[in-house]
C-alpha cells in the first residue's frame, strides 16, 4: 500500500501538463482561432491563502487552501473542492480547466473553477474538519459569491462541508444579502437548500452515458461484467445504479485496497460495509488482490472514479476491457490514452461521463434563485437529456473529425467558446 501511495504521487505530477496537451490537440485538429486559443491556455485568476485554524490538541496549524478561476465567459466559475493531501496548485489549475470544457459540453452556463487544501481529513476530527473549511470560507472573502463562483463538493468534501461554507459565507454578508444568497454553493443537504438526484448526479451521468454506450454498440447491460476504481460518491452510485441495469461488480480499488469477487459482489451490501469501516478493505465477501490486479481483471466496462493519472502506460497494458468510462477527473494520462485508443478499447471521456455532477449542480442554483424544489423525477428527467444530448454530440463530433473521443469532446466545448469570444470580443 505504501508502495502504491507513492506511485501514485510521482505519476500525479504532470496533470497540468495532460491538459495542456489534451487541449492543444484538439485545438490543432479543429483550427482554433489562435487569439481563444491564447485566452484559453491560461487561467484567469489564481488565489492561494494561507491560514491558520485552531486543532483538537490548542494548537495552530496553518493550512494551504486554492482557488482558480479558469475562465468565464460562459458564465459564473463553477467547480468543486477538493481535500486531499496531494492538492497542489497544479492539479488545481488542471481540475478548474477541465470544469470550463465539461459545462460547455453539457451546454449550462458556466465557466470553470475548482479548489482545494492540501490536508488529510482522514487525519482530522469532524471538528477539526468543520473550522478548517469555515476558515478556509472566509480566507476566499469574496472570491466566491452566487452570481460569480460556485463551489460544489468533489473528493473528501460532501453536503455536511457544503452547508458550512454556505453558513459561513451567509454569516460574513450584510443582512440584505443573506435571503437570497443560498446559491453560492450546490451539493448542499436537501433540507438547507440542495436539490434532490444531486448526491448521485455523477454516478448516474457515468451510467447513463454507460446505456447509451451499450444502445449504440448493441451490448447487454444486463450479465456484463465490470470494475471499479474508487468507492466514495461516484463510484459507489455507479456501482448501485449498474446493480439496477443487471450488471455484475467484479472488482473494486480504493484507498483502503482492493478487492475481487469474480461470482460478482453486492454493491448495496458493499456500500453498507463501506459506510461502517470507511474502505472496502477485508470486506468478507471478496478476496483481497493487489493494485495492478484491479487492472488485470477482464470485464467488459471499467469505470475509474479516484483521481487523476491511474491509467498510465504501467497499468493499460493489463487492461481487458470493451470501454472506460471516466467518473474520475483525468484518470487516464497521455500514454494510457494513445494505448487505449491503439487497442480499440472505447473511452467516455472524463469531461463528458462525469458531468452530471455539475449538470445537477447547475439544477439545484436554478431552484435556488428561483425558489423552487424539484421532484427527482423531473431532476433525473432532465439529467438524463442533458448527458444523452452531451453524448451525442460528441460521439458525433468525433465521427466527424475521424478522432477519439476526449479529442472530440474538446472540440465541442471549444467550438463554443470560439464563438462566444467571436461574438463577444475583448475588452476594450
Ligand atoms: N466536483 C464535481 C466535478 O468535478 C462537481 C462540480 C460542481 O458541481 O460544480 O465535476
């Protein structure tokens, strides 16, 4: 395990880089007008603040928190935030990059942002974890706000952190403005404004584009067979919402470790298990396997839904798969990506599979301002249009430009961008 954790921090380095390289790609194929591509290859502002917090033992930490602003012509930044011990300003520029090319694929009106502290909140009480993010809140000041950037839960924060940066960022307002701020966070609880289909929005766009995967190639849902990297929100819902379409779970990783079940585990009884002992490790049901193992298991989908750079050239050579689908940000790097498409393997790449996120993110701040609550069934309808819609269009583009996919997915989100700095132009 150890070993692995530092694997993993020496691939994580160059995610900028991948975007960089990602974006130029597609921006050479389609001809983008050089002045947006100039635009674009940077981000708009960057913010670091350093603060203190007072932890369990009376004594000050200081801690490291981001946020970058990547782009908003399409609208307000919007993105998640993010805490893990890898957090750095790189992987945070690479994540608010990659949110201004997911909304404009999925057609919302927003540009991207993402943020982060770099700690472990494995390591902290839920106290400790509470006065690090009102902090880290109040630190940003105004470089957040309803109309003009939009924090969302991403890996290690959820609802219960949402709803604290909304109390905190409420508290810090004129009275005049509290009413009516609620929007400057989504993924909130229900009950303090959130919408409902939001905490499983990612899984479900990952499988709903997975149905539509299975529509066009004529494949059965229903007996096939699958993996899983990471077990927080995305790859646990995908896995309960695959249970539903008949599928069965072979395997899952995650930072716990991993383990392999090749009858097939139960993901509702892997999901209890996990919510008790916070890892899949030593779930009785399932035989313990390695790292590479996860990759080595033939199945017929694999969705990586941890971090980013996993499928690298070490680990796709082992990969006996039909398609991944990307519920993670970024997790296949430039090697792993020219392997993937060598080998005829199918991608639903990440800016595309793991936009529901957001697409629901976008739903709960329209309810919002517009005081209103959604049924989930109308939540999920919509969704699901907007994913299919996304999907499409992609698929399409690709057949078009005779590209893979993730190319193909930034050329949407860059036709659209061109056009709106067409339209618009600069100031002054
Ligand atoms: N963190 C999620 C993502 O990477 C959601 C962002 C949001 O809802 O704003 O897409």
């Amino acid at each position: 395990m150890k070993k692995k954790k530092k694997k993993m921090r020496k691939k994580k380095m160059n995610v900028y880089e991948n975007v960089c390289q990602q974006f130029n790609k597609a921006a050479d194929l389609m001809h983008l007008d050089p002045d947006v591509r100039n635009i674009l290859s940077k981000t708009t502002n960057e913010i670091v603040v350093n603060f203190p917090v007072r932890m369990d033992d009376g004594k000050i930490d200081m801690f490291t928190g981001y946020r970058v602003q990547h782009n908003s012509v399409l609208g307000p930044y919007k993105g998640g935030l993010r805490y893990h011990p890898l957090v750095d300003i790189n992987e945070v520029r690479a994540l608010a990059t990659w949110m201004t090319w997911k909304s404009a694929i999925v057609n919302i009106p927003y540009g991207g942002a993402k943020g982060g502290i770099q700690f472990d909140p494995t390591k902290c009480s839920f106290g400790e974890i509470q006065r690090i993010t009102r902090r880290f809140t109040f630190a940003l000041g105004c470089n957040i706000g309803p109309e003009y950037d939009i924090p969302a839960p991403d890996v290690n924060t959820n609802a219960q952190i949402m709803a604290w940066i909304l109390d905190t960022y409420l508290s810090t307002q004129p009275p005049h403005e509290r009413q009516r701020s609620t929007h400057v966070v989504t993924g909130k609880p229900v009950e303090a404004g959130g919408s409902l289909g939001r905490d499983k929005a990612t899984g479900q766009g990952v499988v709903f584009c997975i149905e539509q995967w299975a529509k066009d190639t004529k494949f059965k849902l229903k007996g096939a067979t699958y993996t899983v990297q990471g077990f927080g929100n995305v790859g646990s819902w995908a896995a309960y919402l695959m249970k539903r379409h008949g599928s069965k779970l072979l395997a899952v990783e995650d930072v716990s470790g991993a383990i392999r079940n090749q009858n097939g585990i139960d993901a509702d009884d892997l999901i209890a298990y996990v919510q008790k002992t916070k890892g899949v490790k030593n779930y009785p049901k399932a035989e313990p396997i390695s790292h590479l193992d996860l990759f080595k298991t033939k199945a017929d989908i694999f969705i990586p839904a941890a971090l980013e750079n996993q499928i690298t050239a070490e680990t796709v050579r082992f990969l006996r798969v039909k398609v991944v689908a990307e519920g993670a940000n970024g997790p296949t790097d430039i090697d792993g990506d020219v392997s993937l498409w060598r080998r005829n393997i199918d991608v639903i790449p990440d800016i595309l599979c793991n936009a529901g996120g957001v697409v629901v993110s976008y739903f709960e701040w329209l309810q919002n301002k517009r005081s209103e609550f959604w049924d989930l069934g109308e939540v999920d309808t919509k969704l699901h249009r907007k994913m299919i819609d996304a999907y499409q269009r992609v698929r399409d583009t690709a057949k078009a430009s005779k590209t893979d996919w993730r190319t193909a997915a930034y050329i949407v989100a860059l036709r659209r961008l061109e056009t709106v700095y067409r339209e618009r132009g600069i100031f002054p």
